[in-house]
C-alpha cells in the first residue's frame, strides 16, 4: 500500500492570533523580504481573501498581486491589512 500525501498547507496551523501573529513576525525577520508578504498572504487566505477586500476597502485582484509578489504593496496597504487582522508591529532597539 502506497502512503498518500498532500502538500503543506501553513493555513492548516494557523488557528489562533497569536499563532498568526508569531507567523507574520518570523517571516518579517527572515532574510527574504518576500516571506513577509508571503506569510501575509497565506493568513488573508486563511481568512478569506473577499472576505478581508470587503472589510478593508482594497481590491481583491490588487490583493492577489501583491501576494503573488508581482505587485509592490504601499504601505497604507499593508498597515489596512495588518489592522484587520488584528497585528500590531511594535519597534524595539536591537541591542546587538
């Protein structure tokens, strides 16, 4: 018997805000600027891409472009999505 498997889906992981919220900040500090958008993308997915269009005022393509990373988000943009799902980012002095 074959062992059946399907692909990773993060989505399937991020059950509480605080999971998505230590989602999002790993990906933030990852050294691939794309991974934050990445991350975002995949939570607004998680959401429900209509869903978050509706409740920001963007454009549900606009929003597929900028996840797909051939579209440069602006950052009222991004702070509108943040906001609706619920992240604050918080700056701190790196003591290094």
């Amino acid at each position: 018997m074959k062992t059946q498997t399907k692909p990773l889906d993060i989505r399937d992981f991020l059950h509480s805000d605080e999971e998505i919220a230590e989602y999002i900040n790993e990906a933030y500090h990852d050294e691939n600027p794309r991974m934050f958008l990445i991350a975002l993308g995949n939570v607004v997915r998680s959401k429900g891409v209509s869903k978050v269009a509706q409740e920001t005022g963007l454009g549900r393509e606009s929003l597929y472009k900028v996840f797909s990373g051939s579209a440069s988000p602006k950052w009222d943009t991004l702070k509108k999505l943040l906001d609706n799902l619920g992240i604050e980012i918080n700056m701190q002095a790196n003591s290094a």
